[in-house]
C-alpha cells in the first residue's frame, strides 16, 4: 500500500522537460484523449503542453473558457493557470473538462 501512494504523489508532480525545437514565441498545443469507462460512459481528457522555446523565463497566466452554449458550462467561471518556465522547457497542463478556449495572458503587476 505504501508504494500505491508513493506512486500516485509521484504522478501529481509538476513536470518541466527540455525544449528541443526551433526557438520561437510561446505557444500552447493541445492533446484530448477520449474513451468509455466501465460503465460505458464517454470520458475526455485535454492536456495541453505549454512551450517556452525562447532563452528568456516565461512568467504568464494560462487562463481557460468554457464553451459557450448549455446550462452546465455557464456556472463554470474557468480554470486559471499561473505558468513560470525556464528558458527552452516545456510544461504539460490538464484541464477541467468544461474549459473549452485558453489563452497565454501576461501577467499583471
């Protein structure tokens, strides 16, 4: 039982892993898995991989929207994501499943 937990505070870690691409603006890219559970329900899952390809740290906000159409996604105000990267790095990023549009915002002082 020890090692179950070990594992699954191993796997909520923040990871950061080395840019290896053309340097270039910050960007974001998405990913969405999607797949039934055993009780045959469709399941979604967004990770979108923030890129700091420059040499300079980047300090921003990644803040997300929901959809704009039913009831459920109106009483969700959006997830908000203060992001600090190194220089050439990489971090992934999982979204709520109601935030449907993000953005990198600047961060305001």
């Amino acid at each position: 039982m020890r090692w179950v937990a070990i594992l699954l505070l191993a796997g909520c870690a923040e990871t950061i892993v080395p840019y290896v691409g053309p340097p270039g603006p910050p960007a974001i890219y998405g990913r969405e898995l999607l797949w039934l559970d055993l009780e045959g329900k469709l399941r979604r899952e967004t990770t979108l991989l923030v890129t700091n390809p420059g040499d300079g740290e980047l300090d921003t906000v990644l803040e997300c929207s929901p959809h704009g159409h039913g009831h459920q996604s109106r009483n969700w105000p959006g997830s908000r994501f203060t992001i600090h990267l190194p220089p050439r790095s990489m971090m992934p990023v999982l979204l709520h499943p109601r935030d449907h549009l993000c953005e990198l915002q600047p961060v305001e002082q």
